[in-house]
C-alpha cells in the first residue's frame, strides 16, 4: 500500500494508486488537524489529489524529484518556497 496513516500523519511512499484515494477520503473526513508527508512518493494518482485539494492536510514534507514536487505544490496552492 502506498499510504500508512498513523494518528493525525499520512505517509504517502512509491505509487499511491487510485484505489487508495476512498481509504484516503474516508480517513482525511475524520481528521481536522491532518498531516501528509510525501518524502518517499515518487507518484500520486490524480483521484488522491483530488481528496487532497479538498481536504488541505498540511503538508509536512515533499516529493524529492523536484518536477514531481512542483506539480505537486501547483495544484496544492502552495507557494515554491514555502
């Protein structure tokens, strides 16, 4: 699986798959103050970056390919240096 959750963090590591983003969704609804760490993911099916722009868990850390990290942080609405 691409996704461990563990009390108010997600850890998204390699391919997070489309079916995943259910599981995803249904976690993030119960979790206000949530937290995402994409360290170790190097792709995110766009149904899990849908959950993701309408849930706006903070983001911990990012992607490290930088492409992947920019594209990422566009369709967040998250600025380069932040």
């Amino acid at each position: 699986m691409g996704i461990q959750f563990k009390k108010n963090q997600i850890y998204f590591q390699d391919v997070v798959n489309v079916e995943e983003a259910e599981t995803l969704l249904e976690w993030l609804q119960k979790k206000t103050a949530a937290k995402a760490d994409f360290s170790a993911c190097i792709h995110l099916h766009p149904a899990n970056l849908q959950v993701l722009m309408a849930a706006r868990p903070t983001i911990t850390a990012w992607p490290a390919d930088t492409q992947f990290s920019a594209w990422l942080r566009s369709a967040l609405g998250t600025p380069e240096h932040h």
